[in-house]
C-alpha cells in the first residue's frame, strides 16, 4: 500500500520543464541591458518620452518596472553610476508620477529641481560632514572695582627763606588782537592810492 501511494504523488506532481531558458553567456548581456535601461531613468526627458509614447500603459511595462527594483540591493547598487536613476525608478511605481510626466511643463520642472540638486549638492552636503567650530566662550563681565581710599590732606610748610609766594596767578600772555590799533585812534592809515599821487607830484615839480 505504500509504494502504491508513493508512485500516485509521484505521479501528480509535475515533472519540471525540459526547456528551461537560460542565458548563453550566464545572464551577462540581460545584465548589462537592464542596467544601462535603469540608468537611462535618471533622465526625466527619456522618462516623458516613455510617458508620451504610452509606455506607461501597459501592464507588462509596470511590471517590468516593478522587477527592475532589484538594483537597490546592496550587491547591484554598487553598479549604478547616476543614483538619480534609483530614485526615478521608484516614483514610476506610482501612477500618478507616471500620468504626470506626460506633460511637458512637469518634465520641466523635474529637470530643473534636478540641475539646483546637482549645483548645491556638494555644498549642502560639506554642511552636514565639515566641523563647525566651536563657539567663543562668553567673556565673564568684569568684577566690581572697589573705589582707591581717599588721599589724606597733607600740609606743606614753607619757610622763609624760600621766599614769597605767589598769590594771584601769572598774568595771561596778551592776544595778538591787542597789539592791533584801537579803535579811534590818531594813527593815519597807509593808502597807497594817496602816496601814489604825490610821488607824480614831485616828479612833475622837478
């Protein structure tokens, strides 16, 4: 009764296919192929020309595209040479990414946000992996000086013999306005106009 039932679940499962496809040069050229399709997605011009083309209509294409998700494994990433590629791929998987990119204005506009990341990339990212440095310690407000004690009032004593002292301050040094003629004075001015007519005078009388 045993090798009767072996022989009947022998005999209902099915014998695996003799024609099993397999890749001449072991998978190499759908590798290479694959890749090079995957990396043509980091382009969104290529991807609006799938989208105008309507590419993405059709269930074997999503499905493709679904298979292709294989190359953010650790052991294929190492292959891809534009990682924008990587991300394009994966909003491809949502319909209304790939409905959106038929329109030209949203090519557009994922091409440009994609040139502002490739432009401020490095900056942006030299933020984050650069040190920054330390900030300055705070100085310490300066302590309360305690006002100098009051000099004590000494007295001199002058002797006789050193003679008299002053009492009133040096008089001023005079202005050299004051050494100018006051006004109302009997000094004559010098006009050269008037001793010019009388030089002629005495030329004529000579």
């Amino acid at each position: 009764m045993a090798s009767n039932q072996q022989t009947d679940d022998s005999a209902n499962t099915p014998s695996p296919p003799n024609n099993i496809y397999k890749d001449p040069d072991d998978g190499r050229q759908r590798f290479l192929l694959e890749l090079e399709f995957v990396q043509c997605l980091a382009n969104p011009i290529y991807i609006h020309y799938l989208a105008q083309n309507r590419y993405f209509e059709d269930e074997a294409f999503i499905g493709y595209l679904k298979y292709l998700q294989y190359w953010q494994r650790p052991e294929y990433l190492k292959f891809i040479m534009y990682p924008h590629c990587l991300y394009f791929l994966e909003l491809l998987q949502n319909a209304n990414f790939r409905s959106a990119m038929a329109h030209p204005g949203n090519k557009e506009l994922a091409h440009r946000q994609q040139f502002y990341f490739w432009k401020n990339y490095r900056n942006n990212r030299l933020k984050h992996i650069l040190p920054r440095p330390l900030p300055e310690p705070v100085a310490a407000p300066p302590a309360s000086v305690p006002p100098p004690p009051p000099v004590p009032p000494t007295t001199i004593s002058v002797s006789a013999a050193s003679g008299p002292v002053p009492t009133t301050a040096p008089a001023s040094a005079l202005s050299p306005m004051q050494y100018a003629i006051p006004a109302g004075s009997s000094l004559a001015k010098n006009d050269m106009r008037s001793s010019g007519v009388d030089r002629r005078k005495r030329k004529k009388e000579v």
